[in-house]
C-alpha cells in the first residue's frame, strides 16, 4: 500500500486591502495548528518521503511549519495546486504513483472534494476539512488516482 496524506493550510489571515489572496500569511493561530499537524504526523509515523505545495503564502507556511517538525523531506512547488478542482489535483497525484508516501499542502474546496471522491467515488457537497485538518489514504501500490480507490485511514485536524 501507498499513503497520501492530504493536508489543508492552517488559519491565515484576512487579506489586507490590495493584497492578493495567494500572498495571504498564517495567523499565529495557523502557525500552531500547523505546528500540531507536524507533530501528529510524526506521532502517527507518517512523515512523506516528498511534499507537493500551492505557491500560495499560507500554504508554503503550513508546509515550513509541518517540516520544522518532522524534519526535511523532498519538497516541490506545485502552481496547479493553487485553486485546484478534484480532477487537477487526482492527475497530479497520479504523476508521483512511485512515491510511497505523498504529502499535498492545498486548499479548499478541492482537498476536501478530492478525499471524498477517492474514498467513496463522489465529491457531492463534501465539507469536511478545517483549516490544518489532515486527511491519510491508503491505496493499492501502482494504482492509479481514481474515484473510490483509497480508503480513509486516518482523519485529524487541529
């Protein structure tokens, strides 16, 4: 079996006036959630062998925060991460098939979407992951990315 674990941005704060979104940063109440989502993941042993990250500000936050934790891992920018759909975010995964397991720093609605559709094969009206929660599938080695082929392993947020 395979591990990907799914992890949305913690809190960040408001933009300012004319500031884009993607340059919005934690708030000091994000960094913590994203310092316990570090240490959950290395409680539960489940430290990836690489990382795939939106370029937004928070997100890349979130991911520093997660590895002053668990420590360096590979890690890639990943800009199709960024306002992802379900869809966007399977293909992606499905280009890293080989890596045993897979961290994604993303957003919502998409992370939310997509563990639905990888768990039961539908994205609905899902809403189920909080700022800094942590989604952990499990899929067959060499499977590919599609509608109901993981199944939900652990769930934790902050």
């Amino acid at each position: 079996m395979r591990e990907l674990i799914l992890l949305r941005h913690a809190h960040a704060d408001p933009a300012l006036p004319d500031q884009a979104d993607i340059d919005r940063p934690l708030s000091a109440e994000g960094l913590a959630e994203a310092e316990s989502a570090g240490r959950w993941l290395r409680e539960q042993n489940l430290v990836p062998d690489c990382a795939l990250c939106s370029p937004s500000r928070r997100t890349r936050e979130t991911l520093e925060a997660v590895l002053g934790v668990i420590g360096y891992v590979d890690q890639r920018l990943e800009p199709t991460v960024y306002d992802a759909t379900p869809g966007t975010l399977a293909a992606l995964l499905d280009e890293h098939r080989e890596t045993g397991r897979l961290l994604l720093v993303g957003h919502n609605p998409g992370l939310e979407r997509l563990v639905a559709l990888l768990h039961s094969g539908q994205t609905g009206e899902y809403r189920g992951m909080p700022p800094g929660g942590i989604a952990v599938l499990s899929l067959p080695d060499g499977a590919a990315v599609e509608p109901a082929v993981a199944s939900l392993s652990a769930f934790w947020w902050p």
